[in-house]
C-alpha cells in the first residue's frame, strides 16, 4: 500500500508543527502511551554549594511544567529557617545542641 501523501500544519494552540495525514493530524508512537504523571515523583538535588543544583532545578521544572507535569520546587534549607527562627545559625547543627537535635528529630 502506498502512502498517501503528509503535510505539515502549524497547531496553534501548542505552536508546534504537526504532521497530518488526510486532514487528520498523525500521532507519533510516543503520544500514544499512557503517562504516569498522576503518581507523585520527588526529586532531590543534593551536592556542594555553587554546583548548579537550583539551576538544574529550575531547568527541569520549567521543563516539565511545559510539557504538562505539574511540578513544585521546595527548597529545605529555607524551610527550616522560616520554621525555626531561634536557630538561624551554624549552632542549630552543633551535636551538643540538645534542643536543636530535638527539633530535627
């Protein structure tokens, strides 16, 4: 069987080019699986200061919310400054630090 001849149209809804096949737009193999994107997935970025870990972050999250997953970026270290204001400092980590290891427990 022969082909019938694909053209390219513009959806201008996504502003992307999409083939269509007699008037009727062609799904690539990709589209017509099912995504798992109703579970929750947590990824967690963890390295040295300065190594790009919120730059990748926000990379990957602008990524994902383009491609329609929803996606929040949480970063923990703010978290705890804004919950415990006590402890804003280096002695929040100190061992002898009772209080402090009661809170991060």
């Amino acid at each position: 069987m022969a082909e019938s001849p694909r053209e390219l149209t513009q959806n201008p809804l996504k502003k992307i080019w999409v083939p269509y096949n007699n008037g009727c737009p062609v799904q690539h193999s990709a589209q017509r699986r099912v995504c798992m994107t109703n579970c929750p997935t947590v990824i967690v970025m963890v390295g040295l200061p300065a190594r790009g870990k919120t730059y990748i972050s926000k990379k990957l999250t602008r990524y994902l919310n383009w491609i329609g997953v929803p996606t929040k970026v949480f970063n923990v270290g703010q978290y705890r400054r804004d919950l415990v204001k006590s402890f804003s400092s280096f002695e929040f980590f100190l061992p002898n630090n009772e209080e402090g290891q009661k809170i991060r427990k």
